[in-house]
C-alpha cells in the first residue's frame, strides 16, 4: 500500500491523477508525464516521483522547492503533518520499509508495538534514512481505534510489527 500524498501548498491529499504534456524549453522535446493533482481550487501543485512538487501551468513546469532522498536521489514526498510541519517520505521501495534487528520488516502504514522507550501501539507514518521513524499512537475508546494526537520518534529497531491476540471464541 502507499501511502497518501499531500500538497505541498496546502497539506491535503492530492486525489487526482492527471497527465500532463509539454515542451521541455531547453532541449525543444515534447514530455508527458503522469501526476497527481491537488484538488484546491487554484492550486496548481503536481507530484509525482520523476519530478518531485511541480506547479504546471499552460505545459510549463516550475519547480516546488525538493527534499532529496539522498540515497535514491529522487524527491520526497508530504504524508503526514505533524503539529502542522510535513512529514516527508521517499517512495521508493526500499525506503518504506526496513528490517529491525530481529529481522521482522516495519513498514510505512503499518501498526506496530514500541517496546522501548515507549510502550503502545503505534502507526508509522516515515521511516527516515537514518532509521528514525515518526509514529502517532493508537488508541481505543471501545468503539475502534483511532489516532491520537501523541507523536513519537522511535528508531526502527525499537519496534515489532503488531499482531493482534487471538479473540477468545
Ligand atoms: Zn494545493
Ligand atoms: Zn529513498
């Protein structure tokens, strides 16, 4: 699953998907290229993993500024905010996800256990080049789970994926 991508601008999700042509002005050659689309009225905010944040305009493209995955060199993209900061994360596969030291694979989405220092259950929104990940937790009122507003870093060998008990039937 990937995750969510959001604007850059805005910081929503970008649900549509367009394809775009134009004239690169430099080298005279046509492009075409798909990206997703913001759906803010008036934002011209394109995403997609060639280019990085773009703004296309009458065929032109101009630049967002770019986070680079260093080890991909390819531009990352917004997938969550976090007291109103974007969290950034690369797409690329080997990125999303990542071995602890037990061998178990964490990945981007899913639910994990933090075994230390914390303890709870927590969603994975980035894993960064360093290991790091930044995770919400998840609570339960009774009626299902949901995000509570309580953000950690925690380096990927500090977290095992979660597996729900058994119910007792
Ligand atoms: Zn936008
Ligand atoms: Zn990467």
């Amino acid at each position: 699953m990937q995750p969510e991508i959001l604007c850059d601008v805005h910081l929503t999700a970008m649900t549509l998907s367009s394809t775009a042509t134009g004239i690169n002005t430099r080298r005279k050659e046509a492009w075409s290229d798909t990206f997703r689309a913001c759906a803010e009225p008036g934002c011209h905010t394109h995403f997609n993993r060639n280019k990085g944040y773009v703004d296309i305009r009458d065929s032109r493209i101009l630049d967002h500024k770019h986070n680079w995955c260093r080890e991909h060199k390819e531009p990352k993209a917004i997938v969550a905010v976090r007291f109103g900061q974007p969290v950034w994360q690369c797409l690329h596969e080997s990125c999303l996800s990542r071995k602890n030291r037990l061998g178990e694979t964490i990945r981007v989405g899913q639910i994990v256990r933090a075994t230390h220092p914390k303890h709870g259950r927590f969603r994975i929104w980035s894993i960064g080049e360093d290991g790091f990940t930044i995770l919400q937790m998840v609570g339960n009122r009774g009626e299902g789970e949901f995000l509570m507003d309580l953000w950690e870093q925690i380096p990927v060998d500090d977290l095992s994926p979660f597996i729900p008990a058994p119910s007792a039937e």
